[in-house]
C-alpha cells in the first residue's frame, strides 16, 4: 500500500526543537514514519506571522535548507521527489518520497521570481494563504467580504500552472477558492481540510466546494485536527472516518486523501496520537466495509494521481 500524507509541520517543529528528525518526539519522526509505513510526504515550510514583515522569504529559505539538509541526514530512508513519477520510484525502491511545500504565499513576497527560485529550490506545492490577507489572497479568517484574489495571486496561479506546481486551497476564504478554481487549468488540493457539513468551521469545506473541487479532479486531504472534525472536545479515529466517508459521499471515490498537520496542530484524535499509528485508517475503512481498491485510493493513490497529473 502506498501512504501518502499532504501536510505536516515537521519543519516548523525541527527548527523550534533544534532536534534532528530522528529525534523528533513530536507526531513525526524517521521512526514514527517507517512504522506507520509513510511512503510520501509533503512537508510544509510554514513562516510564522512574526516573520510577515519583510523576512517570510528569509525564513522560508531556513526552512528549505533544513529540508535538504534533513535529506542528506538519512539518505538510506528518505529521497526527495519533484514529480509524480519519482514518488512511484522511490516508493517501489521501498524508501518514504519527500515532497516540499510552502505554506503561505507571504513567502513569495509579491515577487513571481521567488516562486520560480523557490521551485528550481524543490518546491512543488504552494498553499496561497495561511489564515489572512496577503498579496495573493484572503485567509479563511478575512471572511468574504473583502473578496477573493487580487491581482497577484492571478499571475500566482498562472505562473503555478506554467511551472507545473500543485496549488493548495487550504486556509482560503470562499471567494479565493472559487476563483481559484475557476482560474487554474489544473485540478488543485486541499491538503489539509475537512468537511463544513460535519463540523461548521471557517478552515472546512462546503459540500458545494467539495463537489467542485472533486469535478475538476481535485484531492482534499483530511486534516486530524480536533476542532476541524468535531464540535465535542475530543476527537477519534472515527470521527475522521466519518469525514473521509463524507466527502466520497459528496465528492465520489478519487477525491480524499489524507492531511494530517501532525506537529501542526496541538491535540490528535484519539487512536491517531502520530503518523506511526495510519495504519489504523485503512483498517477502519475495511471494517466499515469500503473495498481494497477504495481504500488505496484514500490512504494515498488519489494524491499520487493529481501529483502524478500536475508535477508529471
Ligand atoms: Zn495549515
């Protein structure tokens, strides 16, 4: 089976630790990942909002070399992956595929030869926003009024489809999202989301959204936050089960994948405490009787589909 998780904050966790990935004792280290038997993952370069002010890009850069520097640390497990094929590879050569991600477009600092730098840097995957305004964009808690993307981030995306990038509509507000979708020629992921109708929250889903993200062959990757997935004061494994059904229900079959935002969020379901445990989701969805096939499809075939499409 290949596992395929679209966000965490391991980076962010590293360099605020000092400690290297092995010992790492957040919800992911070398050894939580070989056991959970994560074959790709993308990890997010996530800038604070201390760092808005002039040094996102700066920050950004820190993050990255912690990436590759991390990479060359443990050659024997992890490889880094730019494109859907090389996943495939590195996956079949029985070692976890690294992708990189920038999470918040702050770090392009309004300028499109950063995005190209970042890229010719490895990154693959940009999330516009984290939570508020920026020069592309409005975060999920701008609200809608104040509209969706600005010039900028039109060029952002354009530029994001010339490049071949996957573009992350996580922690856009309603109007970006749409105009996103409208704007981009290739499918787009939601890599850390759930669903609005099972727990109203600003960072989730609409089925509306759902729907159309899933028509244009879009992945939304499920998020194990607890106050995403549920209105009590603790989550568990099923409550992300019920979000993963909703949006097959919603969205069909080729549309969830997974989005934990390990070391991103401050609690985990319970039976989902860090990525040693995934493992755990396929079983769930086999007792609730979804088919092998399907549950491929969530654990990780979906993303390796759009990667595959958008990066090649
Ligand atoms: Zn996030």
């Amino acid at each position: 089976m290949l596992t395929f998780d679209g966000h965490i904050d391991t980076l962010m966790y590293m360099l605020h630790s000092g400690k290297s990935l092995a010992d790492a004792d957040g919800h992911v280290s070398l050894d939580k990942l070989c056991r959970g038997r994560v074959s790709a993952q993308i990890f997010a370069v996530f800038v604070e909002p201390a760092f808005y002010q002039g040094m996102a890009l700066h920050r950004g850069l820190e993050m990255v070399d912690l990436f590759w520097r991390m990479l060359e640390e443990y050659p024997e497990v992890l490889v880094y992956a730019g494109s859907g094929s090389e996943i495939r590879e590195i996956h079949q050569a029985g070692k976890i595929a690294c992708l990189l991600g920038v999470e918040g477009g702050e770090v392009l600092q309004g300028s499109l030869a950063h995005l190209r730098t970042l890229h010719r840097l490895g990154v693959r995957v940009l999330t516009l926003t984290w939570n508020y305004r920026n020069a592309l964009a409005n975060g999920q808690a701008e609200g809608s009024a104040c509209g969706g993307l600005s010039p900028f981030g039109r060029d952002v995306v354009r530029e994001m489809n010339r490049l071949r990038m996957l573009i992350d509509i996580s922690h856009l507000n309603e109007p970006g999202f749409w105009e996103v979708l409208e704007l981009s020629e290739a499918p787009v992921i939601a890599s850390h989301s759930c669903a609005r109708a099972l727990r109203d929250h600003p960072r989730n889903l609409t089925d509306e959204q759902i729907r159309a993200l899933a028509e244009k062959g879009g992945v939304i990757g499920v998020n194990f936050c607890p106050s995403f997935l549920t209105d009590r004061d603790v989550a568990d494994l099923d409550d992300v089960l019920d979000h993963i059904e909703h949006f097959i229900a919603v969205g069909g079959e080729d549309c969830v994948g997974l989005g934990s935002d390990f070391d991103g969020i401050d609690a985990t379901p319970t039976g989902l405490d860090n990525c040693s445990v995934l493992p755990a989701i396929a079983q769930g969805l086999a007792q609730r009787g979804f088919s092998s096939e399907l549950i491929d499809k969530v654990m990780g075939q979906n993303f390796l589909r759009i990667a595959q499409r958008v990066l090649g």
